[in-house]
C-alpha cells in the first residue's frame, strides 16, 4: 500500500497533520494549482451545471480540483474537471470505494487522477471520518467553492473549517429559499458571490492549447503563479524555462508564452 512520505504544507492548516497518507494515482497533482469544490449531495440542476462547468473551465487553465468523492456536488466536480486533473479525498480506506454509487468514477480517479486517505486499509466510513476527511479537503485547496449547501450540512461544516484556516470560499448566487447555506454566507459578508465564470477562472490562470499537460511545471505555470511560488516547488525548471522562451516573469508572477 502507497503511503505518502513526504510533508504536505497546504495541511500544516489542519489542526492535526495526518500521521499517515495513503494514496493510489499521480502525486504530481499535488504539484498544481488546486481549488477544493464542494456542495449538496441533491444539487438542483442549476447547481449541477454550473459545478461542471466551474470544474471543467478550471482544469482547461491547469487547476487541479479537489473534492470527497461523494454523491451530488463532489462526483459532479470531478466528472467536470476529468480524472487526469482531480484528487478524490476518501473518508474511508484507500482500498475501499466509496460509496458505491461513484465506484467506476473512484476507480477511474485512482488510474488517471489521484485518491487519497489517511485512514488505514479497510476503514470502513463512519460518521466522524466523513468530518475528517472534509478538513484535508478544504486544507488541500487554494479556495473553497461551495456551489450548493443547506444551513445545517456537512458542507457548511466544511466552511467553518475554511474560516478557521483563513481560505477565501466563493459561492453560487441561488434564488432566496435555495441553498440557504451559502446564501447565509452571503449575506455575513463571509463568502463571495460567482457571478461570471469566465472572469473568475481567469483569475487563476491561462487557457494555451499548446501546453503539455502531461507536464506538471507546465501546468502549473498556466495558472500564473507568483516567482516564489515556482521555485520552491521546482528550483531550476524554472529558470531553464524562462531562458528557452517558455515563460515570462511580469510583476513577480510567471506567465506563458
């Protein structure tokens, strides 16, 4: 069984560091850019469309999307970002699919993406596991985007997690007396409201047909990451790209061109 052996800081966040982390899949999505998408279990189908096309229009800019591999919003996220750019956290065992409704989209996550756990092979989901495994979810990504919760769900129990980490959370504008969750957000001032998202992709990074995305440095450069940034996750590829002409540095942060 995998187990990563190196430190993850985006889960120096979590108020424990896992002791163990199994995986199946590529670590190299770990190396992306990575946006945590979350919401209802039976999202209305305003929420289903625009969680696939969230999740589909960031994965074009080299965004990896993380989610729980759970019915509704998480299956849609993941469908829409394709299993090459997405991360299923389990809260169950590593050799476990769960649930069993998601079983062929968790196999084909574990071939082309990445599934991880930090609960032992077998585990079987219990109630608190499902809470723990929500705060690496929310602790991986960048953001938190909640595209449809109720006030008393396990997504909002998410938001308090990305609260207490300082994560900016995005949300779906919904009529009044839907997802009254995130409109609650809304309304404390708590959460920012999608309302193009054209605009908000953009601001993670590039859409360039040309990039290989069989290459992590590469993708991870779509998405306009600050100097610092790059170098840290991959030293010197940075500086042979911007010497062959790959990237440009404007503003301390790297573009393609």
């Amino acid at each position: 069984m995998n187990t990563i052996e190196y430190h993850l800081s985006e889960l120096d966040a979590m108020k424990k560091y896992p002791e163990k982390l199994y995986y199946k899949g590529n670590l190299d999505l770990l190396d992306r850019r990575k946006v945590s998408i979350i919401g209802s279990r039976k999202p209305n189908q305003y929420a289903q469309q625009m969680t696939h096309r969230l999740a589909s229009e960031l994965s074009r800019v080299g965004v990896c999307i993380v989610s729980g591999g759970a019915m509704g919003v998480d299956a849609i996220a993941h469908r829409g970002a394709g299993n090459d750019s997405t991360i299923a956290v389990l809260p169950c065992g590593i050799d476990l699919r769960y649930p069993a409704v998601n079983k062929s989209l968790l196999e084909s996550i574990e071939n082309s993406g990445l599934t991880m756990s930090q609960f032992d092979p077998g585990f079987q989901a219990t109630n608190w596991s499902f809470v723990v495994r929500n705060e690496v979810v929310v602790a991986l990504g960048d953001v938190l985007i909640v595209t449809q919760a109720d006030i008393d769900s396990g997504s909002m129990r998410s938001v308090e997690f990305a609260l207490e980490m300082g994560k900016k959370i995005f949300v779906l504008p919904h009529r009044i007396g839907e997802s009254e969750g995130t409109n609650r957000l809304l309304a404390d001032g708590k959460a920012e409201a999608i309302y193009d998202i054209d605009t908000f992709v953009g601001k993670f990074g590039m859409v360039n047909s040309e990039i290989d995305k069989s290459d992590p440095f590469m993708l991870f450069c779509a998405t306009r990451p600050t100097y610092e940034e790059a170098v840290v996750k991959f030293g010197d590829r940075v500086f042979e790209a911007e010497l062959s002409g790959k990237i440009i540095i404007k503003n301390s942060s790297i573009e393609l061109i």
